[in-house]
C-alpha cells in the first residue's frame, strides 16, 4: 500500500508539475511570436526607409548634375552657346542686330557692317528656325540688353511657315528661364515644362547632339573652337549637290506655305519694333539664282512681303537680283552662301545701310531744325500755312 500510493502520489505530481510548466511554455511561445512580429515589422520599414533614402539621393544628384551641364552651358564663351550667352548675359548692346533663320547666320558678317557704318553690329540668327522662334529670341535680347538703333530682318521664302517642331531645342535649355523664349516654345510644344521642371529630361530625351557633355566640359572652363564672330556663323563648305538632288526629288518643283500663323509672326516683329522705336529693314539675302524659278508660289510670298511692309513704310531690299547669284562659287548651296559669298554680300549691304542711315540721319536733322524754327518763330510759321 505504501508502494502504491507513492507510486499514485508522484503521478499526481507530475501532472501538476506538468500543468504548472505548460502555462510557462506557452507565455514563452506566445512572447517569441510577438518578438517575431515586432522585428518583421521593423525591418520592413528599414527596408523602406533605405529604399526611400536612396532615391532622395538619386533625385539630388539628378538636380545636382542638371545644375552642373546647365551651368557650364552658360559658362560655354565660344560657338553658338557661346554666342547666346553673350545675349542672354546683356553683353552685346549692339546699335545694329541682324535677326532671322540660318540664312542670317551664314550670311550677314558684323564685323564688315561694323566697318562700314561705324557702328556696332551683332547677328542674331538662329539655325533652323521660323519667324516665331526669331521674334521669341529678339524679344529676350531686348530684355537683356539695350535696344539697338535697328533690327535688320532676313526673309526667306519660308517666313510664313510656322515652327511645327523646334530645331534643336536643348539650344535653348540654358535660358528657358527667360519668358519670351519659354512660352514660345510651349506654344509648339506643350511638353517643354518637363525639360524646365524635371531633372536631365532636357540633356537625355531632346539632346541629339549630346550637348550634355559640351556642359560638363563648360563646367570646368573649356569651350569648343571658336566659329562664331559676334554671333556670326560663317559656312566653310563649297558648292554640293544638294540642289541637284532636291530638283530630282521634285520634279515640279517647291511651294512653300502662307500660314496665317506665320504672317501674323511677322506682324509681332513690326509691332515689336514699332513700340520699340526700332527701325526695321527686311532684306532678302541672296539665294541661288536657279532656286527663284523652283520656286513655285515666289511671287505670292513677295506680295505678302510688300503687302506687309508698305503700309508700315518698312524698307524691303530685295537682293533676288544680287549679281554673284549665278556664281556657285560664292554658294553652300541653294538656300545659303558660303564664306566667300557672304563676305562679298556683307560689303554690299553695308554700303546699303550706311547710305540709309546717313539718310535718315539728314531727315531727323531737318525734323529737328524744323521743329525748333516753329517754336522760335510761331507767328511766321502759321503765315506761311495760310499762304
């Protein structure tokens, strides 16, 4: 008996030992899971918070290197960046600005018209551009220089046609801080808030010319070779075949569009100017005598032209006639002369603009003098109107 109740008493004792752990065990396997979770929980948002840190950082550098190119495409002092900072900077204060497509650009020497008029000359020509884009960056230099004395304008037989896609628009990335220059081109193209607004859009979506790098060099004090004279882009090449392929391929020849859009482009240039108290002189340059007769709609475009400039008594000098215009020797090709023609063109015009000064110069002498006989001497002055 005293086996056996031993035997039932360790029994017992062992089950209440046995309930009295398990509680243990379980508060022990419940806390475990609960450590389990807490740490799951943590590391998920370390997890985020690194992911997030990285991207904050990769965002800074983003702005940071856009900040960098956009910099050192300002710091840019030669060739056409060069020759747009320059501008946008209010460095150039010319008393003569030349503004208009590639054709200004290549044809229109300011070191010769400076010369000649005694006076100081800058061209704002602009490759591949309409009048649109001519007139936004017109506006801009008023903005940050001193208005000239007069704006020559070059007409092409495109100036109608409106911008339908910018040439190269990263040229114009540096400075669209500017809003003669921006909202001109968010008129062609709504999107350009991104390359305004978001980080390298502008140097990796729109730059065919990886001018990005041409920024970083900038960056740090190097700039290209220089081509550009006082904004001046002189063309090097020789007489190619480009007409000839360009007749081929239109058999009928070329017209080129009248947009209303484009005739009131050039109807902002007169105002601008107008208000500005800025002659205008509209000349169109030379262009390779063949090319006129190609020309199917020509004399419609010269119709628009007078019809624009008479009633505003704006001169139209009309160099269709220019004598070299049979002489490749002097051309690029149809459109454009090369270095040799544009330096005999530049002379010619020049002499053109300094006799129309001179001109216009005797004429407000005269105005002047008028005016201070009229007020010196009213009473003899209202005699002669009634006789």
């Amino acid at each position: 008996m005293q086996n056996e109740y031993s035997s039932e008493e360790t029994l017992e004792r062992g089950a209440l030992a046995v309930q009295n752990e398990f509680p243990q065990i379980h508060s022990q396997m419940k806390s475990s899971n609960s450590v389990t979770s807490v740490d799951v929980a943590a590391n998920v948002w370390r997890g985020i918070a690194k992911i997030a840190f990285f991207f904050v950082i990769l965002v800074a550098l983003c702005y940071a290197l856009n900040a960098v190119i956009t910099s050192g495409l300002r710091r840019v002092k030669t060739s056409a960046y060069g020759a747009s900072n320059q501008v946008m900077q209010g460095k150039v204060n010319a008393q003569i600005v030349i503004t208009g497509s590639s054709r200004a650009l290549a044809h229109y020497d300011p070191r010769t018209i400076e010369t000649i008029t005694e006076r100081t000359a800058y061209n704002l020509g602009r490759n591949g551009s309409q009048t649109d884009m001519q007139v936004a960056f017109l506006k801009a230099y008023l903005a940050h220089n001193q208005k000239p004395e007069v704006v020559v304008h070059n007409l092409d037989a495109f100036s109608f046609v409106t911008t339908h896609e910018v040439y190269d628009p990263v040229e114009y990335t540096p400075y669209l801080y500017d809003h003669n220059l921006y909202d001109a081109l968010h008129k062609i193209n709504p999107g350009i808030w991104k390359t305004r607004y978001v980080p390298l859009y502008g140097y990796v979506v729109e730059d065919m010319k990886f001018a990005w790098m041409l920024g970083l060099k900038g960056f740090v004090g190097l700039s290209p070779r220089e081509d550009y004279f006082q904004g001046f882009n002189p063309r090097t090449k020789q007489w190619s075949d480009d007409f000839q392929k360009l007749r081929a391929s239109n058999p009928y020849g070329v017209s080129f569009d009248i947009e209303p859009g484009g005739i009131d482009d050039v109807k902002e240039l007169i105002r601008v100017c107008r208000e500005n108290r800025i002659k205008l002189i509209f000349v169109y340059s030379p262009e390779y005598s063949e090319m006129q007769t190609f020309t199917n709609n020509r004399a419609q475009i010269f119709a628009k032209f007078h019809e624009l400039t008479v009633p505003s008594s704006i001169p139209l000098w009309d160099y269709s006639n220019w004598p070299h215009g049979d002489e490749k020797r002097y051309f690029q090709n149809s459109q454009h002369l090369n270095a040799d023609g544009a330096a005999v063109f530049s002379n010619d015009l020049a002499k053109q603009l300094k006799e129309y000064l001179a001109e216009q110069h005797s004429a407000a002498d005269s105005d002047v003098l008028k005016a201070q006989t009229e007020r010196r001497y009213p009473r003899v002055h209202e005699l002669s109107a009634e006789h």
